[in-house]
C-alpha cells in the first residue's frame, strides 16, 4: 500500500514538471525552428534562429557600435538609426525576417505581395477604411527604410 501512494504522489508531482518543460522546451527551441521553416519555404531569407536571443544581441551591438562613431550631416540616416535592419536589407533583400527572441518579424517592402486579411491581394482592396487598416501596420517599417517607390518597384504607402 505504501509504495502505490508514494508512485501516485510522484506521478502527480512529476506530470506538472513534464507539461512545464515541454512547453518551455516548444516556447524557446520547437516553435521558433518550424516558424523559421515556413518562412524559408514562403521565400523569405533570414539568419537562422538562435537560442532566446534571436537578433536581438546583434542588434544592440551594432546600435552601440553605429552611437560610438562620430557623425556628419552627409551620413547615411539609416546605418545610424537602425545600423542592424539596413545590414539585413542588403543580405536578405527587402522582403526578410529578424528574430526578435523567439518571434520571427516579417518585412515585406512591396505591400502587393502581401495576401489581404478578408481574402485576395491586397491590390483588390476598395474600400478607404479597408486600405487604413490594412496598411497602419506596415507603416512603421516603411519609415524605418524610407516611403516610396522602389528599384524593384516596390509601393510606398503614400502611393496607395
């Protein structure tokens, strides 16, 4: 009697421990690794996932690094202020990903390749509040990079 109360006990103590770990185990290393996959398999390029940290210790690196530097007027806005997101640009191209930790943030330049939330391409959309709400989102990364049209022939969101 005594050794099935103390294996009941231990059961219902380690089953707590086992849920937590897995979905620790999922939250910092499963999760992200198959995030990753299917972004590469969308056509999407960017570093590799990395443990808890993502980008994220690169990037205060080179903003320290960028901040440490004299600058002049003729520099270039953006290797000043956000040095990490223009290096991401001319290794990954416009359309790429940053690990902020463990979530992927997905940057599409050409707001035309994007799927709209209701259904078809958002070059569909008619309505005036639908291309608000559809496009306050993008806007804070359109400044971080600048507004207007691209090379590729991207849309800026002043054109919409």
């Amino acid at each position: 009697m005594e050794t099935s109360l103390v294996t009941i006990l231990l059961s219902i103590l380690i089953f707590p421990v086992l849920v937590i770990a897995w979905s620790t185990l999922n939250w910092v290393w499963i999760r992200p690794r198959k995030l990753e996959r299917i972004l590469r398999l969308q056509g999407l390029s960017g570093n590799p996932y990395r443990f808890l940290s993502g980008d994220l210790r690169d990037s205060s690196l080179m903003l320290r690094q960028a901040q440490s530097r004299p600058s002049s007027v003729s520099d270039d806005l953006k290797t000043l202020v956000h040095p990490f997101l223009n290096q991401l640009i001319k290794t990954h191209g416009k359309n790429s990903f940053m690990w902020l930790g463990t979530i992927p943030r997905v940057r599409i330049w050409n707001v035309l390749q994007v799927k709209h939330p209701a259904g078809g391409d958002a070059g569909e959309v008619k309505d005036t509040r639908e291309i608000l709400k559809c496009t306050t989102a993008f806007r804070s990364n359109w400044a971080a990079d600048g507004a207007g049209a691209t090379a590729e022939g991207g849309v800026g969101p002043h054109e919409l």
